[in-house]
C-alpha cells in the first residue's frame, strides 16, 4: 500500500488528511512534518482511522513512498530535492518556487535520474487540462487574471514592499501587472497557480498576470484566456476561500485530493 508522508499541516495538508482517513484511498498515511510539532500532533490526534507519526524530515523521507508538500514555496526549496534524491514520488502544492529555473531544472533532473514522479495539482483554477491540450501544437498567449478580497492579499511582499494599505482600498483596483516569474515572488501564497499555468503551457515569463484587489468580492475569482492554434478558451472560477486560510480557496484542497486519486486509480479521465 502506497505509504503517503505530508509536509505541512495547514489548511490543504488536514483537508488531504482527512480525506486518506474517511477510508476513501488505498493508501497508508505514515507520517506528517510541519514547522509547526504540536500543529503536526493535533492533527494526528483529530483522525479517526489513521495514525501518522510525527517525523524529522529526514526519518520522514526514508520512509514513505509519496510526500505531498503542502507546506510554503521555502518548503519546496529545501525539502523536495531531499525527497526526489531519497526516491520519493513527490506532489507540490506551492508551485510558485518553480519560477526559479535553476531549482525548476534541479528538480526535473532529480526526478528523472532517481524516476521518480513529481505531480503539480490544477489547484485552484479550472483550464489546465485546456493548456496541456493546446500545449501539443502552439500557445501564443496566457493570461491570467486573478482577483481577491483585499484582505486575502495581505502579507504578500507586493503588498508589504509597496505599503499598499489593504483596508483602505473602496473599488477594484489592480494592484500587479507582469510575468508570472514576477507574481508569483511578489504574491507568494497568492498565484501559485500562475506558476502551474505556467509549466503547463508557456513558461513563466510570457505567462501573463492581474492581481486585482476587489472589496466587493467574497471570492477568490480566477480567469484564464489561452490563445493558440486550437483557438481560444476564457475558463473562470469563482472560489470559496478558506475558512481557515482565506488566501486558499477551498477548491485548491480538492484538487490535490483530487491527484491523488488519479495516482491511485488505474482508469485516468481528462488530459
Ligand atoms: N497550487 C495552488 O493552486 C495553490 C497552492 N497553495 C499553496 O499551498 C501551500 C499550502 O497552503 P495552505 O494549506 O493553505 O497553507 P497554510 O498556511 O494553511 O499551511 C501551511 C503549513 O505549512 C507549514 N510550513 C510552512 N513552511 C514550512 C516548512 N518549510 N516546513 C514545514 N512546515 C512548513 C506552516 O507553518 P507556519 O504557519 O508556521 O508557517 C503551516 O502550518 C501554500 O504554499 C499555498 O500558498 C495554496 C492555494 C492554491
Ligand atoms: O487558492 C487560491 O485561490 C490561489 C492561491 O492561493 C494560489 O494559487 O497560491
């Protein structure tokens, strides 16, 4: 049985947990890490028929075969290459550190010297199944639209850097306008799935992305317009956020649940 080790114990870590401990996966979740230890415990004291351990990260890596990061895109950086050179498969939630191409192509490397999988989860947009379709001839535009309420925006470098006063904003405003390599360092918990879009269709610098702050919003809103050879397609959700972690939209949590299915099953539908 497929033996699961989670980094990360915020909102998308205890929805994924939740979800191996309704009994609805033939997989075994063996153990949990999180900066976080007592987070880590209480989690593991909150599941009905799992039991996972708390375990270093080293311990943790040696014995798993799949690590889902749920973590921070720091995570990424320090963890997931230990993960690819221990022989782990590995499913990456804060994708945005893989603007970094040295650490993107680090990482695609070890994935292949040690054949392991790295899976990157749709996470909270709907299209990517479009891009990787259109992606087999040629792309010529992505763009990216994202809006929040403003408040979900805070703490983001962007925000902090610039003194942009959340609170104070009335009407929709657009507050970033760039390359998905700039978004998604300047709003780190905020357009991971730039990066996503990104690997999928025409990587990070001709990618484009909107930030835009909206205080009539209750919901994190995402739109997606690729153009390419196939034509065109707009793809829009319409997100409800975390109750937990309003930077996160819930549907985010689904879709690494999600992956995980389609790891675990052998029939795979869509792209
Ligand atoms: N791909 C996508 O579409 C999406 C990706 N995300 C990303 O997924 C990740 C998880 O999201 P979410 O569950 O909402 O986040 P949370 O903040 O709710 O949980 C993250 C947890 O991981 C811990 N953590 C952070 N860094 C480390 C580390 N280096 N080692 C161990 N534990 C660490 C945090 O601890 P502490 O609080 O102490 O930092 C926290 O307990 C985030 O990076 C988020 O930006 C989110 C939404 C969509
Ligand atoms: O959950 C969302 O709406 C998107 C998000 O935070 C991210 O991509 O980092």
């Amino acid at each position: 049985m497929l033996k699961i080790g989670i980094i990360g114990c915020g909102f998308i870590g205890r929805q994924i947990c939740r979800a191996i401990d309704s009994g609805a996966f033939n997989a075994e979740l063996y153990a949990l890490f999180d900066s976080s230890q007592s987070k880590a415990l209480e989690l593991a004291a909150s599941l009905k028929r799992c039991s996972p351990a708390y375990m270093r990260i080293e311990e943790l890596l040696q014995s798993v075969d799949l690590v889902i990061e749920s973590a921070s895109q720091n995570a990424v950086r320090l963890i997931v290459p230990q993960a690819l050179e221990a022989g782990c498969d590995v499913m990456v939630l804060s994708v945005g550190a893989l603007a970094d191409e040295e650490l993107r192509e680090k990482l695609f490397r070890l994935a292949e010297q040690n054949n392991c999988k790295l899976y990157f989860p749709s996470g909270a947009i709907v299209g990517i199944d479009g891009i990787n379709s259109a992606s087999a001839s040629e792309i010529s535009s992505v763009t990216l639209t994202t809006r929040k309420p403003p408040l979900n925006l805070a703490g983001a470098p962007h925000i902090e850097a610039l003194g942009i006063e959340l609170e104070k904003i009335e009407k929709e405003t657009l507050l970033f306008e760039g390359p998905a390599s700039e978004a998604v360092k300047a709003f780190p918990a905020n357009v991971n799935v730039a990066a996503t879009i990104s690997l999928a269709g025409i990587g990070f610098d001709r990618t484009k992305v909107k930030v835009i702050a909206d205080p009539s919003l209750s919901r994190n809103v995402h739109e997606i317009t690729v153009e390419g050879k196939f034509g065109k397609f707009f793809t829009r959700v319409e997100n409800v956020p975390s109750p937990e972690n309003p930077k996160t939209s819930y549907l985010a949590a689904l879709s690494a649940i999600s992956t995980l299915k389609k790891i675990l099953n052998p029939v795979q539908i869509g792209t």
